[in-house]
C-alpha cells in the first residue's frame, strides 16, 4: 500500500495535477530523496527546491510538488500549488486527520531527541510506531513527519522545538497528541526570552492543540512545575508528573551510572521497575521516567514498557561514543570519544561532565573535556560559561580544553 497518491495529495494541498502516481515517502532534499517518493520544491532564503525538481526525479522521485513548473520537468509527474511550503503544512495536517493511532509529542530545553528516540524504541514493542528523523522539530520538521506519518500505525513520537515564542502552537495544532512531554525547563535560548518562566511559557504551547483529555508528562522536580501544570489544567489535561519529588507519579528511587549503562529503580504509577538503558548519565534516567509516564498514560504495561530500553544507544551528537586506536608510533592504546556536539547548553554539559565522571580510565588515563562556545544564552553568556567551573571541579575533570571567546569566561 503506497504511503500517498497523486490524487489524495492534490486533494489534500489544493493542487492540480494531469498525470497519476503514487509515492512511498515525502522528501524535501534533492540529495537524498529515495526512489518512489514526492520532492516538495521548498523555498528558502538560500535555495530554491524547484532548481532541483529535475535532480530529484532523475534519482526515481515518483513525483514533485511545486507552484512553480521547472523547465524540462515532465508534467504529469508534477503537482501545482500555490505554495509549497503551505502544501507541506496541508499534507502535514491530511496525514494527522488519517491517522488512527495514538500520537506523543515531546519538547523542553534539553532531551527533545533522546526521548523521542527512547519512546520509539518503547511503543514499537508495541504496535508500528512511525517517529520524526534526528531533529525535525521545527515548522517544516514537524508537518513534513506528519506527512510521512502511514495512516494504519499504532503510534506517532512528534518532536517540537522552538527558539522564540508562539512557534510551538501552531506545530501543537497540527500533531493533536494524545500525550504530550515537556523534558525540562532551562537556561537555553536566553538570547530571545527574558526569563526561565517565559521559557516554560512558550513550552506549554504544546498542550494548545492536544486531544481532549490529553495528559501532560511534566518535570516535578523543576521551579515552574506549578507554572507548567497551570497551563495544563487551563487546557483540560491530566497531569502525570516525572523526577525524584515523593510527589511525582513517575518517581526515580535510586540510579546508578556506569561507563556504558544506567541502572534504574523506580515507580511508575504505582507499579515498581526495575531496568537499564544503554546510555550512561543520571540524565537518561530522568527523561526514561518520562517516557515510561508517557507509555502509562497510554495504558501500556510498565514492566514490558521498560523492557526496550536496555538497548537505547545515545544518537550522533547526544553521547555516542566512539573507540579511537592510536597508532604504534603514538604509544598504541586506545581512547574514548563521547560526541555530546550537538546544540550544547549549560544544563547539557553538567550532564554530560556528570556522566563522564562514571567513566573509569585505565591506569594512567585521564578524564578530558572539550568544550565550546554555547550559543543564544543573551546577556548571561559570560557567566553560564563560567559556571561550568563548579560541575567540571566536582566531577574531577583532569584537563579541560576550550575553543571559543565565550568558553575564555571558564
């Protein structure tokens, strides 16, 4: 069963069309589109897709969407709208409305993308989960997983991220979660809010578009865990809160952290569990607790719910790690890389500083970090980066290496 359409997509964007296909996948970079899949000519402010359509059905697009007809493009493998990019949303929003299944959306400060990954990893023990690929989370990230969402799965992880207020609502309205996660609340992106509670206010844009009687996965252990849960009751949801709080529903007893692995004693609604993940850091924990919240939320045993994630290995850029071999001029022997490169905050790297610390080297070997500037922090810039003193002494860091004018403030 094809995933659109020629005509369900015509219908669903407004557009026209004289030929007929079908298509097993949505793509919006030429470069790599599959066979069998729709090209959709975004325009941005440094490209044009429609300067591409010809490349991408060279490489076996079934079919392009466009609101502009390339030159020398076969027609009928073309749908004409009037804007792509307002099609990606209609198709986004057609993909939704078809959808029978159960949808999670994930945002927060840090964890967006290793809970996601985890609630893939969980649900699709379950039935066929459809997620959003690395970090799609913005307002084409979203419609486009939408788009590439197939109707007859079980569930849906839709992650959401934002950098200024009010992006989060309209990409809320679109996905409809039945859950929705809010990971934490932290000190990123300051350059564009002026406070920690006006970050959770943009967050809480997630619960605008949920399903009536959604529920709302909240951090307990946080300061604006009354503010969070005030904008959930306002929308109509229950609240199911996460952490280490005697309060919390999804509550962390006790962690303990080695180099490659995390093992986890906690309750989850009521129910006590026991298992590990694949990824090293009391971090991981506390997003597994949410995830698991998540799967008891949408009536899903704990026990087997857990189960999945003794095989959670950390993503590019978020803790994966890699074995590095010197060469016999060198001295041999091997060293560990641990790849936290992506989207650094202050909150991230006393986790990951956290994590390196359960890492015991060989005798004579060092904990080393490399750290750079992290971006978009405003005003607080200089001493965020300086903050990062007290988490690197109390973790025993043995050398530290900064590249950067922000990191100078370390």
């Amino acid at each position: 069963m094809s995933l659109w359409t020629a005509d369900a997509i015509a219908a669903a964007t407004g557009g026209s069309l004289t030929g007929s296909f079908a298509v097993e996948g949505v793509s919006i970079d030429s470069r790599t589109v599959a066979p069998g899949d729709l090209f959709i000519a975004l325009v941005g402010p440094n490209h044009d897709g429609h300067t591409h359509v010809a490349a991408a059905l060279e490489a076996g697009a079934a079919g392009a969407l466009v609101h502009m007809l390339p030159e020398g493009a076969d027609r009928d493998r073309l749908i004409l709208v009037d804007d792509t990019f307002d099609a990606l949303n209609a198709l986004g929003k057609a993909g939704r409305d078809r959808f029978g299944g159960k949808v999670v959306a994930v945002t927060g400060s840090v964890g967006k993308t290793s809970s996601k990954e985890m609630l893939a990893l969980v649900l699709s023990a379950f039935g066929p989960t459809h997620a959003a690929v690395g970090s799609f989370n913005n307002h084409w990230g979203v419609p486009l997983t939408l788009a590439r969402m197939p109707a007859d799965a079980a569930y849906a992880v839709i992650e959401m991220g934002m950098n200024h207020a009010g992006e989060i609502t309209p990409l809320s309205r679109l996905a409809r979660a039945h859950v929705a996660i809010i990971t934490t609340i932290a000190p990123v992106h300051m350059e564009f809010f002026d406070s920690l509670d006006a970050i959770a206010d943009a967050k809480a844009e997630i619960f605008t578009g949920c399903e009536d009687w959604a529920t709302a996965v909240l951090p307990r252990d946080i300061p604006q865990y009354d503010r969070l849960t005030h904008a959930a009751h306002v929308r109509g949801l229950t609240v199911l809160p996460f952490g280490e709080d005697m309060t919390a529903e999804a509550r962390l007893l006790d962690a303990s952290i080695n180099a490659e692995r995390t093992l986890i004693f906690a309750i989850i609604g009521g129910h006590k569990v026991t298992y590990s993940i694949g990824a090293s850091g009391r971090h991981w924990a506390t997003n597994s607790l949410a995830v698991l919240g998540a799967a008891h939320a949408l009536g899903l045993p704990v026990e087997e719910a857990a189960r999945p994630l003794a095989s959670m290995a950390p993503p590019k850029g978020r803790g994966a790690r890699h074995t590095v071999s010197l060469p016999a001029h060198a001295g041999g022997g091997t060293f560990v890389v641990v790849d936290e490169s992506y989207n650094a905050s202050p909150t991230a790297v006393a986790a990951t500083v956290a994590a390196l610390a359960a890492v015991n080297p060989a005798k004579g070997g060092r904990r080393i970090a490399v750290l750079g500037d992290m971006l978009e922090l405003g005003d607080d810039a200089p001493g965020l980066h300086a903050g990062l003193a007290e988490p690197i002494q109390r973790h025993g860091v043995d050398l530290v290496f900064t590249a950067g004018p922000l990191m100078a403030h370390l």
